[in-house]
C-alpha cells in the first residue's frame, strides 16, 4: 500500500468516527485546508515531470475527491441525528390543553379601561378628548380660574410647586385637568364640547387619596347652554357608566372658584351588605363637583360672558373606578402587583361599546 492508499484510509477512518460536526470541521481543515495534507500533495504536482504527474495526478485528485465525497456524506449523517435528538427532545403532547397566548394573559388596567369607558360614553353625546401638560403654569392652574392671590389651594400642603426659574416664575404639577379647559377655551371658538381626562397631583395619601391620581373634567361653552343640558348630560352619563335603567340624583349648592352656581351632585345607592348599589337603597354618595362656568373664566380666556355661556363638571376616575368594580383601597391602582391586576384587570380585546356592553 502506497502513501496515498495509506494517507486514504487513515482520512476516511477518522471521518467515519468524527461525532459532531465540529470534529468533522477539524478533520476537513488537517486534510484540505491551506496547510493540509492533501493540499501539501496537491501542491507537489507543479514540481514533477509530465509523466510522473500522468500518473500521480489522477491518485492525488482521486483521494481529494474520497475524502470530499466521505466529508459531505458524514455531514449529512451527522446533521440528521441532531435533527432526530432535536425532534425527540421537543415533542408536543397534543393531548394538552392550548395554551393562553400573550393577548390572552395580558390585562388592561382598570383605570385604562375606565377611561376608555368614559370615553365612549361621552363620544356618543358628541363629546371630543382634549389633552394638556402634566407641569402647568400658575396662570393656567389657578389665575386664569378665577382663584385669587393667597387662595388656601395655592399654599404647598396642596400643590407641588418647582423652583422658581430664570424670570422668578414657579412651575406646578397641575392640581386638576381644568387647565385643559382654559387651553380649549383659548385656542378654540365656541360651541365647545370636550372631556379632559388625565392625570393629577396633590399632597395626599390614604385609602381613598395619593399624590397622583386621575380625573375627567368635561366643559360646553355655547350660547344656550344652561343648567338643564348639564342634568340631562350627568344623568345619561350615570346611567350608561353604572349600567342602570333609572339614577335618582341631588344636586347641592356648593362653592368652586371656577363655577357660579356650583353644585355638589349626589346619586342614590344601596349600601346594604357592605355593597354599594345605584339604582335602588335610600342613601347618598357623593361622585362629583359642576356648575355652570364663572363669568370671570370666560373674561380670562377672551370670551365674552354676555354672549357665551357653559357648564362644567369634574370627577375622580380613580374613585368611580372603585365604586363601579368594588374595589376597597386606592393605592394597589399603583403598586404594579400582577395578582391584583389579574383579578381586576380586564382582558385587551374586550373594548367597550354602548352596544355591547361596558364591563362585559
């Protein structure tokens, strides 16, 4: 047996015991690489004579072709089995049950939820979603309101306030969604009809308080506007939010810097069991503040008070939230825990409609 015989048969011995294709790589470099054994004989052939390349030429291509063909061959064995393994190791039991894809496990915060809820209710009445900034200016948040100097809401156990900057002026996290309104009322002609839902920030923190939580303010600016249109608006509103045929409400006289008259409106409950339930009992609950738009609001947003006139209204979403899905506490709305978000949370492809059903 010659060289190349011998050269041969130690290649394919090694090839054929070669258990991965990563020792097969190694193999296919020490025969065929640039400084192989194979490629060392190939290179051989430019130095010999005619006669003797006729005759080891065809010796010399043959083993490289053997031991291609035998490298290819153990690759695709090699390849197979470690589909086969693959296969083995990641079978299904069909017999179990589907399991649930993310859009299924996921959960839509009720406070989310509740907005669009709102939302849909309040669009169905003709109602458009205005949006502001959560850092507010002292005009937009108070003066421009009708809240005079030294007004109790403006001191620090109430409002976050930010260093006084270059001109002296002190930013604030906006106390109330109301600056929306004063940016509506500015920017836009009349009639207007928005809801300003977002988020807000007081010094507070409790059961039922936290130092942000979220509101929805709504405002009509028309020339006809008046007390009955806001009635009409509230009760429909309770009606459809609650998911009731009939709402009894009471309507307080009450104070607010922004409003004249203002009004503090009640809706009639069941409190019986510990349940609160609208629609039927003998008690009262407190859901939120209206009244028609102060003459002054108007002036400082450059309407005129003897030609336009409003109604506006504002509520905790948070707190509705709780009354609606009888929720106890406020703060785990903000405590990220998923166990609680799984109870009460409410599934992605579940949107409320009028038609369909709110909290279906």
């Amino acid at each position: 047996m010659n060289e190349i015989d011998t050269l041969n048969g130690t290649l394919l011995a090694d090839i054929a015991a070669a258990s991965d294709e990563a020792a097969l790589e190694q193999i296919r470099i020490a025969a065929l690489g640039k400084a192989g054994s194979i490629s060392a004989l190939l290179k051989t052939l430019g130095g010999m004579t005619p006669d003797e390349r006729k005759e080891k030429g065809p010796l010399i291509n043959g083993l490289r072709d053997s031991v291609q063909s035998a490298l290819a061959s153990r690759k695709d064995a090699l390849g197979n089995a470690a589909l086969d393994a693959r296969l083995a190791a990641e079978t299904i039991d069909i017999s179990l049950p589907v399991r649930e894809g993310p859009e299924q496990r996921g959960r839509i915060h009720p406070i989310s939820q509740v907005i669009d809820e709102i939302t849909v209710i309040f669009g169905d009445m003709g109602f458009s979603v205005a949006e502001g900034p959560d850092v507010e200016t002292d005009d937009l948040n108070f003066t421009r309101l009708n809240f005079p100097v030294g007004h109790p809401a403006r001191e620090m156990h109430d409002t976050f306030f930010f260093a006084p900057g270059s001109n002296g002026e002190r930013k604030l996290l906006r106390t109330h969604t109301s600056p929306v309104q004063v940016r509506t009322m500015i920017s836009q002609q009349p009639p207007i009809r928005v809801i300003c839902p977002g988020r807000t920030y007081r010094m507070d923190s409790d059961q039922t308080h936290t130092p942000m939580f979220h509101q929805v303010e709504g405002l009509v600016i028309d020339r006809g506007a008046h007390m009955g249109h806001l009635k009409w608006v509230l009760e429909e509103f309770c009606k459809a939010f609650f998911e009731i045929d009939e709402v009894k409400m009471r309507f307080r006289p009450s104070f607010f810097p922004f409003t004249e008259p203002s009004v503090e409106v009640d809706i009639q409950c069941s409190r019986k069991g510990g349940e609160i339930r609208f629609g039927e009992g003998e008690d009262w609950l407190e859901i939120l503040g209206c009244g028609m738009v102060h003459p002054n609001v108007l002036r400082n947003c450059g309407l005129d008070p003897e030609v336009y006139q409003g109604f506006a209204w504002g509520m905790g979403i948070d707190r509705i939230a709780m009354l609606k899905y009888g929720m106890p506490d406020l703060r785990p709305f903000f405590e990220a825990d998923v166990r609680w978000l799984n109870h009460y949370g409410f599934r992605p492809l579940d949107l409320p409609t009028l038609t369909g059903g709110l909290s279906s």
